[in-house]
C-alpha cells in the first residue's frame, strides 16, 4: 500500500529552515485536503481501496481527513475549543463548507458560529483607520481592546515588516473575515439560523483587487454598503477623528510625524472604486443582497 498521507503531516510541521516550502499549520493542510481529497485519485483509491463489488469513494477520504482536522482543532482541551488564530478560523472556514456540502446544514452552521467569534475576538472585523467615532482613541476602548487581545497598533505589534508585507498581512485577515460573512449569509436561513452579522458593526474596508493583493499595493476600497459619493464623508470623519483631543488624561492622538501632521496609515492609498473595483468585492455585495432577500422571504415575503 505504501505509505500513509498522513506521514508527511510530521516533516510538514517539522520543517527546517532551510525548506523550500513554508511551515504550514497541519490542521490548515487537513482542513484543505477535507475539500480536496475525493478529488485525488491516489488519495481515493488509498482510503477506499476499489474491489470486485464496489468502485472507490471519494467521500471516504474527505470524511478521513475532515475526521482528522477535527480532532486536532478539539485537541485535549475540555471544551474543545482551544486558543483562537488566523489558521484556526481559516481551518473552521473549510470544514464549513465539507459539512455543508454533505448536507449536514446544522452542523456546519455551529461550526461556522465558532469560526466567526474567533474572527471576532482577533479583531478582524474591525480596522483601526476606519473608526470614524469622535473618541475612539479614548484610554477606555484601549483598554477593553487591550484586555480582549486586540491589535490596536499593527505596525507596533509587527515592527518587522515592510509596508507592502503589511498590507498583504492585513488583506488576508480582511479576506478571512469576508469569508465568514459569505458563509453567514449562505448557511443562515429564516427565524431557526439566523444571521450572526450585522453590516452595521462591521468596520472593514471590502477586498483589494487580485493584482493589488499579489503585489502588496497598499489601496482603499468602499465599506460594504458605502457609495462612491460617500468618500469625501469618511475622509471628513476621520480627520476629525484624528484631529479630536478625547476626555481626561487618556489622550490617545496619533503622534505627528516630522512635518507636524498626524500620521494617517491609509493616507496615499490609491482608491479602487468604480470600475477599478474588484470581482470579489462586487460578490460581496451580491452575496448582501441574497442575504436581505433570503430574510426578508423567509419572514413572509410579499404575503
């Protein structure tokens, strides 16, 4: 039979530096091959070898890795749970989708909840240059940001890299969060699965294009829901946000740079609106749409 698949999770997670390829998360490769498996061949015929009686099954092996990927997320923690980061929830994300292709609705819709309040408790859901609140930088919220482990100034808690690495770091966070929200909207239904997000609190710009994303080219797209004439309204917003002196002695303004002025992170980005918008941006809002429709059919509809 030759090896198993599974041998190679070890070398994988114990790469040495000098390794061509990444250190990937093994939970992050089982979750993958949870969606990939029954479409390989060899990993097919491997986990459900064909007979006389019965060809292979494909599920077999996507159910084997799937089983896996579980049980290393649960680990030996009581609740199961375990400690919240970016491949977890990307891992969560893909056994959504396994589940809910085998037509198992409720369980990929709890794992999804999961999925989402870990996204949530990383922060993901909001990005600092986009509170437009008069005293978001008050010592208060810093404080509550601080104790639930939020990174409130990025470059501080990653001083290493460059502008375009950052970037690049950020719109996979971005995109990881996107995708709970498309999951959200597909996987919820009516009164019995209800939506977990609400649009309202979300303070995260939509993706970048593919081109910007590849190349680390820092841009500015719309918040979901936002219009092209709603711009010069948010530029206001936060120059008054930047600008505004909060209560007491938790004056959190941004310091100013050499030449006086209060640093602003987004500040220069090219805009990508209009027809620079990107294809996944534009799903995003269709995948809105459904979500509103969906709701609003299964709360009565026209009737």
């Amino acid at each position: 039979m030759g090896p198993s698949p599974m041998q190679g999770f070890a070398t994988v997670q114990g790469q040495s530096e000098n390794s061509p390829m990444p250190p990937f998360s093994p939970v992050l490769l089982l979750s993958f091959l949870a969606l990939t498996a029954r479409f390989h061949p060899q990993l097919v015929a491997h986990h459900s070898p064909p007979s006389s009686s019965r060809p292979s099954n494909p599920v077999i092996a996507s159910e084997y890795y799937a089983a896996a990927a579980k049980s290393r997320l649960s680990g030996n923690l009581g609740d199961g749970l375990g400690t919240p980061d970016l491949d977890r929830v990307q891992a969560l994300l893909m056994l959504v989708l396994h589940d809910w292709g085998n037509c198992q609705g409720q369980k990929a819709w709890v794992s999804l909840g999961v999925a989402i309040r870990y996204a949530q408790i990383l922060g993901f859901q909001y990005e600092r240059d986009l509170d437009d609140e008069p005293h978001a930088l008050s010592q208060a919220l810093k404080s509550e940001a601080d104790r639930m482990g939020l990174e409130q100034h990025r470059k501080i808690a990653r001083p290493s890299l460059s502008s375009s690495e950052e970037f690049i770091h950020q719109e996979i966070q971005r995109r990881t969060f996107w995708s709970c929200f498309v999951l959200d909207r597909y996987i919820s239904s009516g009164k019995y699965r209800p939506q977990m997000l609400n649009v309202h609190d979300l303070r995260i710009q939509l993706p970048s294009t593919d081109r910007a994303f590849l190349f680390g080219e820092k841009v500015r797209t719309l918040l979901l829901g936002e219009e092209q004439g709603d711009t010069d309204a948010r530029a206001e917003a936060q120059s008054k946000r930047l600008s505004s002196t909060t209560l007491g002695n938790g004056d959190l303004r941004p310091s100013p740079s050499s030449d006086g002025r209060l640093h602003d992170d987004t500040q220069g980005a090219r805009w990508e609106i209009s027809t620079e918008e990107g294809v996944l941006s534009r799903y995003i809002r269709v995948i809105d749409l459904y979500g509103k429709l969906v709701r609003w059919s299964c709360g009565g509809g026209r009737r």
